[in-house]
C-alpha cells in the first residue's frame, strides 16, 4: 500500500488530534524484557516493526498547543515490540499519514496493554476527556456537508496549527463504564466519534489484539459511508483531568485478512 503525505488533523482548542513520539528517558515503570528502547528518531524507518508495511511508514510525534506532551518510547514487553506511552496531565499522538480510497478500507489490525484506568475519566464530558488508549482514523469527505461550528473548528485549528481538522474523525477507546459497542460523540464536535472496544477493569493488564472492519466501523459509527483514510494515530491523553495514564500499543497494521467477528 502506498502512503502519500496528507494534512491531517489538530484540533486546536479541544482533544485535537496528533502524532507523538516522544523523548523516552526514564520512561516505563513497567519491567521490560531489559531491551533499551529504540531512538525515537528511528520511529516508522524501513524494517522497524512499526512500519504497517513496506514503504517505510513515518510515523511523527504530534503536540498540541499548550499541552503538555506524553513521553514515548520503543521497547520489548512480554516477548513483543511495542510502543509505550507514560502521560502526566499531558496529551500528545503518534500519527502517520496515509491515502487509501474507500475501495481500500478493508481490515485494521492493532494490540495495546492497559495496567489502569482513568478514575475520573468521561470521553463524552469535556473536563473529563481522557483515555488511557486511543486507536484514531482520520478521513477525508464532502466538507460542504459540515455544519457553520464545525466549519470554524476547521478554521480555527487551521489558524493555530497549519492543518485542517479531518472531514471525521473515529477513535477506538477504552471506556470506564460504557459497552462495548458504544459510540461516544465528542463534547466539541460530532466529527469525532468514539467507538467502545473495552468497558471497566476485567480485562487490564493483558496484551488484547484487535482485527476491525473499518468500513463497517465507520458506516456503525457514522451513518454513511467513509471517505478516503487520510491518518492514522494512536494516542492518550490525561490533561483534562490532570492524572497520570501508562499504556502500551502494538504495531498497527491496515488491510489483508479476513476481518473477525467484532466483539
């Protein structure tokens, strides 16, 4: 699959979106297999096990203005690659670019660990929205159809950051209380949905790997069909309600394979 460089999004004044990768010194409290975490400067390079293909996927550290960004860092936890995240009333996201048409959008295939969650945590509050993992696709669509808010959203975060803010945005999170299956809008806009894979506690502290149809999600989550992928991202964030998040995400891998049935 070929990826194309493509605006992707930030939300400026709210739970924007962006790429992180960040300094790693002193990062995971966890025990790790004892193996140095990589540079961050080596993140997406051909042959690292980040990359969701062959082209040499970049994947770029994104922050926000006025946030504090999370710490990142590449390591071997339980026998797999991964990327760790420690975030401290911070938030900030690991992003790539891509540019798959909609005859594309097939299967997303990702893991992430989870030691905790967020006490206080509520992704459809706007002085709560946290969450210690969030998987995110950002697509392209008929702009003309965004409400006068949401097109002064994509103004305003154009202004601050040089990026229009995607057409939609679907987050694959982890909710305190919520089902799976559960779509959560935004508080600062219904461009972004979020779609519940894990609910409370009973299944922390465990590698959980994902396969999703990403059409299916989208057409679930919004109503119509998806417009062309533009982004990918993972990302969390604890700077609404000022605690302290760690978590760990596997490589992300788009397309191939037939999808399992979604819990």
């Amino acid at each position: 699959m070929s990826f194309q460089p493509r605006s992707f999004v930030t939300f400026a004044t709210a739970l924007v979106l962006a790429s992180l990768l960040a300094a790693c010194s002193g990062f995971p409290s966890q025990q790790t297999s004892g193996n140095d975490p990589e540079s961050p400067s080596s993140a997406g390079r051909a042959g690292t096990p980040w990359d969701a293909g062959s082209d040499g996927v970049v994947w770029q550290h994104r922050t926000f203005p006025g946030k504090t960004p999370n710490q990142f860092a590449y390591l071997k936890l339980d026998g797999r690659t991964a990327m760790g995240v420690k975030s401290s009333s911070a938030a900030s996201m690991l992003r790539h670019v891509v540019s798959m048409e909609p005859a594309q959008l097939d299967a997303l295939r990702f893991s992430w660990k989870v030691p905790a969650l967020i006490a206080d945590a509520d992704m459809a509050l706007r002085d709560k929205d946290d969450s210690p993992v969030r998987l995110v696709l950002a697509f392209d669509g008929d702009r003309s159809k965004l409400s006068t808010r949401d097109r002064m959203l994509s103004e305003l975060a154009y202004a601050v950051t040089g990026e229009d803010m995607p057409y939609a945005t679907l987050m694959y999170v982890w909710c305190n209380t919520r089902e799976p299956g559960s779509v959560i809008l935004s508080p600062r806009t219904d461009r972004i949905r979020k779609l519940v894979l894990e609910s409370g506690p009973k299944r922390l502290n465990r590698w959980l790997d994902y396969e999703r149809d990403i059409r299916a999600d989208y057409r679930k989550v919004f109503g119509e069909e998806p417009g062309r992928l533009i982004a990918v991202g993972i990302m969390t964030d604890t700077d609404n309600t000022k605690s302290t998040a760690q978590a760990w995400y596997g490589p992300v891998v788009l397309g191939a394979a037939s999808v399992a049935a979604s819990r």
